[in-house]
C-alpha cells in the first residue's frame, strides 16, 4: 500500500458490470514525506467515506478488487483506508 | 522467470512459522548479457543453490507453485540453477 | 521478499473491515547492504515488528491473505520476519535496530466532528508499534 491525497472526482455512467455505485475518486500517490510522488491515478472508493483533500492509503493490482463489493471487477487502485495519523521516526513533515 | 545471481544469505530467526525450513537467498537480477540490471530479491531456495551460482527465479503468485513453496507464504522462488545460455548462437554464459 | 525498515506507523480509523485490528507499518525499502534503495511501502504486520526494526517484507496477495489468516482480504504486503543479518560478500552486515527518537507528526485529512479514539498515541496498538524495538521488553512469541 502507499499513501495518496484525493484530489478530485470522476463520474461515468456507463461502467463494466459491477461498477455500479462505485465512487471513483483522482488521488495523487505521496512519498513518505507526503509530497507528491509519480503520476495521478484514478481509485475507486472502497471505504465510501473518501472525499477531496484528504490522506488515505490505497491498494494496487488484483488485490485492488478484493476490496469491493463484488471482487471480480476491473479495478486496479481502490483506497482502502482513511488516514488519521501517520508516526514516524523521523517526524513525517507536510 | 526471471536470471539472476546468489550474491548473499539472509537471516531472519524471528519469522512467519509457515516459511520455516527453507534458506532464504539474496539475488541479484541479471539481464540478458549478464549484468546486474540493478534490482534484488530475496527468495526462498528450493533446489540447493549456493553464493556465487546463477539461477532462475520466479515472482508473485508464480511462486507458491514449487513443490516446497506449495501453498505457502512465498512471493520469490528460486527453482533452477542455470548450466549455460546463449542468445542468437553465442554462449553468454557457462558455469 | 524485499529488505526494509520499519519508519513509523499509520493509522486509521475509517477503512475497510479487513484492516480493523491490524497494524500498518510504513517501512523504508533497503538494499541487501541495509542502505536505503528508494521508496516506501506501507504494510501489515504479522510478527509484531517494531519503530527501527529491519524486516522482511512479503508482497504477494493470496500469501499475505493466508499469513494473515483473512480470506478476501485487499492486502498484498505484509512483515513475514525480523532481519538478523544479510551475509553477503565478505563482509556480513548485521541490521541492527536505528535508534532514533520517535517523533509523532499527525496529518489529520478532512476535519471531522470527533477525533478517532485509535488516532491517539496512547493505544496499545499505537504505543507498540511506535516504541523503538530496543526500548521494549521481549516479544512474547505470536501462536496460533
């Protein structure tokens, strides 16, 4: 998993079966600094809680899909977690 | 599958009981002509290989598919100690 | 498997249902000589790893549903093993624990009406991980 700030929305109404309801949402991939880090990707919400400008963590690859309702769909980044904290021995800067 | 050379042993005596009794074997990725294409592993060892030998390797799920590894926590499987290959007729490498 | 050191922890309160309980470990990914090689991963713990620690990190799914014991689980990377040493070339390198001062910076995303109960330090969950390995008492050994 790696860290990620949502920083937009993606709506389409025409999706692949089992994509229904699914919350899309644009984040922007951090490195442990929280900086940005790599190119933006599109996620699709699996804790439903997610929203623009915060901090979560996401999931890559087959395991992406595990974290939805119905795990065979064609999903390859979901978020799977909001962060509240994140502690380091170094002290994470902003 | 992946080439690659045993540059090192690892010890980990604090570990997931269900990977006990395999050496676990740094290796260093090789590319086509030999040289070390600047990644590592460390992957169990399935078939005795030693420091210094060039093997043939396996990552993600792929893995788990070895006798030994079989439904086991594994994401890098060492499975073959390479003799020699050759790329369009020429002899890269013999052991 | 890929060598890292465990730099800090996130936590987390709003997720979903497979990571309750579980502690997440931001690790450092390190090269066989113990040097950093770039990069981080965020993972679960499976053998109560700890702030300084060098660890082995396992990343592949259906291995880290079955380490974990959570069948479906979206989890790919997990802490499978402490490092004791990586022997490599004539000189073997021991990777012992960084001793650093922790330092808790929090990074709250979007405010919420109340503040996690997990978010504060003072959880068992927390407090363990966060601890440098070599302040702390023996691991008593996970069974199963």
């Amino acid at each position: 998993m790696q860290l990620a700030r949502v920083i937009g929305t993606v709506v389409a109404t025409v999706k692949s079966p089992g994509l229904e309801g699914v919350k899309l949402l644009v984040i922007q991939p951090l490195d442990r600094q929280l900086q940005p880090a790599g190119g933006q990707l599109v996620a699709a919400d699996a804790v439903h809680m997610a929203g623009p400008g915060e901090l979560v963590y996401f999931v890559a690859a087959r395991e992406a899909a595990q974290a939805m309702p119905d795990p065979f769909v064609p999903v390859d980044h979901a978020i799977v977690g909001i962060v509240d904290a994140v502690a380091t021995l170094d002290g994470a800067t902003p | 599958m992946l080439l690659g050379r045993v540059t090192g042993t690892l010890v980990a005596s604090r570990k997931e009981p269900l990977m006990e009794g395999w050496p676990l074997l740094v290796v260093r990725q090789l590319d086509a002509e030999n040289h070390e294409a600047g990644g590592y592993v460390v992957a169990a060892d399935t078939v005795g290989a030693g420091v210094g030998e060039v093997v043939l390797y396996a990552t993600g799920s792929s893995a788990r598919q070895t006798e030994t590894t079989r439904d086991r926590p594994c994401d890098a499987v060492i499975m073959a100690i390479v003799d020699t290959w050759e790329i369009g007729g020429r002899e890269v490498y013999r052991k | 498997m890929k060598i890292g050191r465990v730099v800090g922890t996130v936590v987390s309160t709003i997720n979903v249902p497979a990571f309750d309980g579980r502690t997440l470990l931001l690790c450092d990914l390190l090269d066989p000589a113990g040097k950093p090689a770039g990069g981080y991963v965020i993972a679960v713990d499976s053998v109560g790893a700890g702030a300084g620690e060098t660890v082995l990190l396992l990343d592949e799914g259906n291995s880290a549903r079955q380490v974990l014991v959570a069948p479906g689980a979206p989890i790919r990377t997990v802490v499978v093993g402490i490092v004791d040493a990586v022997d490599e070339g004539p000189a073997m390198v021991v990777l012992g624990t960084m001793e650093a001062p922790l330092a808790a910076t929090a990074r709250v995303g979007r405010a919420r009406p109340k503040a996690p109960a997990a978010a504060r330090p003072n959880t068992p969950a927390a407090k363990r991980a966060t601890t440098p390995a070599a302040a702390r008492p023996a691991r008593p050994r996970r069974r199963r």
